[in-house]
C-alpha cells in the first residue's frame, strides 16, 4: 500500500528526484566523506513533507519514539546499522541500559521500547530497561498490546557509573528526550551517554537545527545543481513570546509575513498556484504540541483564549517563549484519501526504515503529529538507499531514495548541532 501523490506527477518535484538518480555516485560519496568529519547521530527520525514541488525536512528528533512502526521486514537492516553504532561507542559490548521515556501509561510507546531491546539483543547486545520513574523500586514488567513484556528496573548509581543492582553497562541509551531537563543521576557520568545530555530538548532548539541545515542544503545544492529552496523550508525565530499575555503578537505577525513575502516570489518563479502558508511551532519539544498554520500575520494578532492556551505549553507543561516560524510545505501524498507524510528512520548514518503517518480528520496544510494519527509502514520494494536506475523517477523505490537523502541531509545537520553542543 504506497502512498501516492494527488497532483501529477510532473515538475520540479520529478526533476529532482531525476537528479538525485543521475548523481547518486556523487551523492554517495559525498554523504561518505561528510561522515568522516562529523559525529554520527546514535539514531534520529526525520518528519519530511512532498508537495509535489517540494521534497522538504520540517522536523528531525533525536530521541526517536516509533521503531515499533517500521516495517518488519527490515529488522535485519536495523540490527545490521545498530551493530555498526554499538561498535563505535562500546567495542566490547559489555552491555547497554536503555532509560525511557517516564510514559508507561503509553503502550505504543512502550512497544517502541521493547522494539529497540529488540534490535539490540539481535545485534548481540546485553540491553537492560531502567527507568528514571521514583516509583519502580523493583524490576517491573509490563505486558504489552502486542503480547510482548518489556521489564523496567530501578536505576543504581555508584560513583559516577549508572547501572541497575546487577548490571554495570559500558554505554548508557537514552530514548528520553530530557525536554524538563537533566536529571541529577545522568550528570557527570564515566560512561558514554547517547544521544549526548547537550542535545536534549531543555537545550535544543529547531532554529539552531535548520540553521545548520541551510548549510548543509546550500552546499548539497550546488554539489547536484539545484535551487536549494526545493529541499529547504524558509524560516524565522521570534523570541520572548508570552501568548498568555499577547507579548510579542507584533514581532511573530512580522516574521510571519517575512517568510510569506519570500514564498511568493518562490511560488511565483516555479507558478505554484496554491496559498502560501507558515507553521509556528515552539522553538523547543516535540510531540506535536504548540503548533498552528497561519497564512498571514494578521491571523497571529488576538488569539482567542482557546488557540493562546494550545501554544502555551508544551511536553511537561513547560512554557512557550521562543517560536520557529517555518515556511509550510503541503503533503499531497495520501493512503485512502487520508493525509499522508513520511517519516525517516536512521541509525548511525544508515537509512532503515520509515513509516506514513496518517491523519484522516487533518488537511494538507496541517500539522499531522496529533491525535488521532495511525502509522503506515513504508512498503520498501528495496532498501532506501539502492535506487534502481531502470524505473520512473517517481517508481516506489527511487521515491524512497529521494527520501532517504533529504533524511540523510538533515541527520548531517544534526551532526553538526551534536558538534556545536559537545565543544561550544
């Protein structure tokens, strides 16, 4: 079941992927030489939008939370890249604890979990759960939805070693984005901590990500000779927001209309006839909380009560004061009739999977990380990154291709946000 693209299948979006075929030598080689620089993200997920005209990132996550909707079929290719990640940070492989998310009232979530034990043990690993949660004081099992039991246990420390009572592992794995900040047992640890304790959402911001991503897409463009705007969405901060308190409403109507103005000029140069439209989204956290679509600025001045409360707050009731304004990108790409965008899925610098996440009560210029989403996983014909040079441009495994570089290109602009972060 492949997602197809409502609108033809004509264009700069067709050109594109044609050039990503023709330079893939290129492309490859260039990839390899990127990661002889730079640190390698331990594993991260990238939200990508297909307008037909545009193939763009709008979200990469470092903490990645959905490995238990990839397609099963492609276990073997995580293992494998798994295996190549733990070989760079524990070459012994004494063994890893894994600390969660503090969502155990969340099963799908919890199965997420249990899919990445899963990938480590396969991978040869020794992986144990700890659980940062005050209340598990002893190991916890749960039984999961799809009749798997994921334990969580007590984390010990001793010195500056984390572990459990019986288990001293050489690498710790956090699938915690930290978005309430650290906490005081994952401070100054001996052990290696990835992803590292300096990108955590307490920290991170989306501006610094697609700023580094401009650079990154700048210096891909001109490699294959493309507009860069066609794999980069526009993009603008403003900072001390108070929703609250309609502080900052004149400041964010400016920097929406900002990325508006140089949208048209784009949409009038590639005669894209739709309306243009921007998503502002807190600088920090994910979730999909403290997002809306806005197509002027005038529609940011006097938000009701209801609309200023949704992008107060985000993931651990934390307050909203910066916010990205990012140029939105339409998703014409659909599975029944319901809005469909992909959604990448890397460990090390390998692409291994990837999923549609589905929304039936959304439209094409909406947010579609909310409730009520479903999952589709990506039905690979071959892996992402072997492109098959006899089919179509837009034939499901050179599509799948083109996914997996723009994916690729944003986990290289997470590599320098981990750089950045670790020797400021």
């Amino acid at each position: 079941m492949v997602p197809h693209l409502t609108t033809a299948l004509t264009g700069p979006l067709l050109d594109l992927e044609r050039r990503f075929l023709a330079a893939m030598p290129t492309i490859e080689h260039w990839f390899r030489l990127k990661w002889l620089e730079l640190p390698v993200p331990f594993y991260a997920s990238v939200d990508l939008r297909n307008s037909g005209f545009k193939l763009a990132p709008v979200d990469t996550n470092l903490f990645p939370g959905g490995f238990n909707n990839l397609n099963p079929d492609f276990l073997p290719l995580c293992v494998q890249a798994m295996q190549s990640a733990v070989q760079k940070i524990c070459p012994e492989a004494r063994g890893i604890l894994l600390i969660p998310e503090n969502h155990t009232r969340n099963m799908f979530y919890l199965e997420n979990v249990a899919q990445i034990v899963t990938i480590l043990k396969q991978a040869g690993m020794r992986v144990r759960v700890g659980s940062l949660l005050p209340e598990i004081t002893a190991a916890t099992p749960i039984v999961l939805p799809n009749g798997k039991t994921l334990t969580l246990e007590p984390l010990v420390r001793t010195g500056n070693r984390l572990g459990l009572a019986d288990f001293d592992p050489c690498v710790v794995l956090l699938n915690n984005d930290l978005s309430g900040g650290v906490p005081e047992i994952l401070k100054n640890l001996e052990q290696g901590v990835f992803p590292p304790l300096s990108v955590g959402w307490y920290a991170r911001r989306k501006s610094q990500h697609f700023a580094a991503y401009d650079r990154v897409a700048a210096e891909f463009a001109e490699l294959i000779g493309i507009d860069p705007w066609l794999i980069n969405p526009y993009f603008a901060t403003c900072d001390q927001i108070n929703f609250q308190d309609r502080v900052g409403e004149e400041c964010l109507a400016a920097q929406v209309d900002g990325v508006l103005a140089k949208m048209r000029v784009k949409y009038a140069e590639y005669g894209v006839k739709h309306d243009p439209f921007v998503i502002v989204k807190a600088d920090a956290g994910t979730y999909g909380m403290g997002i809306m679509t806005v197509k002027s600025g005038e529609e940011v001045k006097g938000l009701n009560r209801k609309q200023r409360n949704k992008m107060a707050v985000v993931k651990e009731g934390l307050a909203v004061s910066d916010v990205l304004i990012q140029e939105g990108v339409y998703t014409f790409e659909s599975i029944n009739e319901a809005v469909a965008e992909p959604v990448v899925y890397m460990m090390d610098h390998y692409v291994v999977g990837g999923f549609y996440r589905v929304h039936t009560g959304r439209g094409v210029d909406e947010n579609l990380n909310a409730a009520g989403m479903h999952f589709v996983p990506l039905a690979f014909e071959t892996c992402c990154t072997l492109p098959n040079p006899d089919c179509a441009p837009d034939d499901t495994p050179n599509r799948f291709y083109a996914y997996g570089v723009v994916a690729r290109l944003a986990l290289l602009a997470a590599a320098m946000e981990i750089e950045a972060a670790e020797n400021p």
